[in-house]
C-alpha cells in the first residue's frame, strides 16, 4: 500500500496539491498530512525576542582580547511549542477534511518546513511526498527560500509538486 505524505500549510495551494495527491493514489493509499508551523518566539526572561526588534547584546566570555558581543542564547517556552505544534496539527486536518482525504493521518510541527517535511517522511516510511507551490518572484524567494525546492533537493523519496 503507497503512504502518501502531503505537506501543507494555511493556503488555497495546499488544499489542491491534498486533492491531487488524493485523485492520484485513490482511497487505498495511506495519507499523512503535516503542517510545519514557523519557529516559536524566542524568550529571553520575560521578554519576547521578535525579529527585526533591537536586543540586548552581550560580551560573550572566553573570547579573545575587545569586546565581542552576541546575542545569548534562548529557549522557546515548552508550552509555546506546545501550542503552535497543536495549532499546526489542526490545520493539517482541516486541509485533509477539506480535500476529502478520509482516515489521514494529522500531524503537526514547529521549526524549518523543510526539514521537518523530510524527517517526517522518513519517520512515516512515506512513498512519496506531496506539496504545493506558491507563485512567488525571483525576490520573494531569494530572501525566504522555497520549501518545495528544498524538498525536491533532499528528498530520498519520490516527490510531487502541485500546482
């Protein structure tokens, strides 16, 4: 039996690379369906490190002679992570639901998509991986990356990449 994993996140994309895939490999096929949420914010203290805010900079010990500052190091709360993992794993089912996909599998994860795409369908034992693409600009692409092209790189599976 094929196990088609189908990444998804909150776009009309996703729903019809989820009934492609579903056309495709039929009712007999296994389905797993994730949603890779973005990072969780970083706590410092109490304060929530956002990007594009200003932040304390700190002289890292160790460090040869001047003063060479770094931002320390920080930890998402669990229960933040907790929560966008939830959040996400919704959204997978939603997708699923609403692509007809009956009896898929939800999952839900935080950090880089496309590393989690790729762990997952290791972890999963997928066949194949299922994602859709964005109409982005050479820009757009060139300053957040495409999670697609990624996964086509890296995969050591079969990938299909809907439209």
């Amino acid at each position: 039996m094929t196990h088609v994993l189908i990444a998804v996140d909150d776009t009309d994309t996703s729903i019809r690379a989820a009934s492609a895939a579903h056309r495709l490999f039929g009712d007999d096929a296994t389905y797993t369906v994730i949603n890779v949420a973005p990072n969780a914010s970083l706590m410092w203290g109490e304060t929530r490190l956002e990007t594009g805010a200003v932040h304390p900079l700190v002289p890292m010990p160790g460090l040869m002679s001047g003063t060479p500052l770094g931002v320390p190091v920080a930890t998402a709360p669990d229960e933040v992570v907790a929560e966008r993992t939830d959040d996400a794993e919704r959204q997978a089912g939603l997708v699923a639901e609403e692509a007809g996909i009956v009896g898929a599998r939800p999952v839900g994860d935080v950090g880089d998509a496309s590393e989690a795409i790729l762990s997952a369908a290791h972890d999963f034992d997928a066949d194949v991986i299922v994602l859709g693409t964005h109409d982005r600009g050479w820009f757009s692409r060139l300053l957040t990356g495409s999670v697609s092209s990624d996964v086509l790189r890296h995969a050591d599976v079969p990938v299909l990449v809907a439209r």
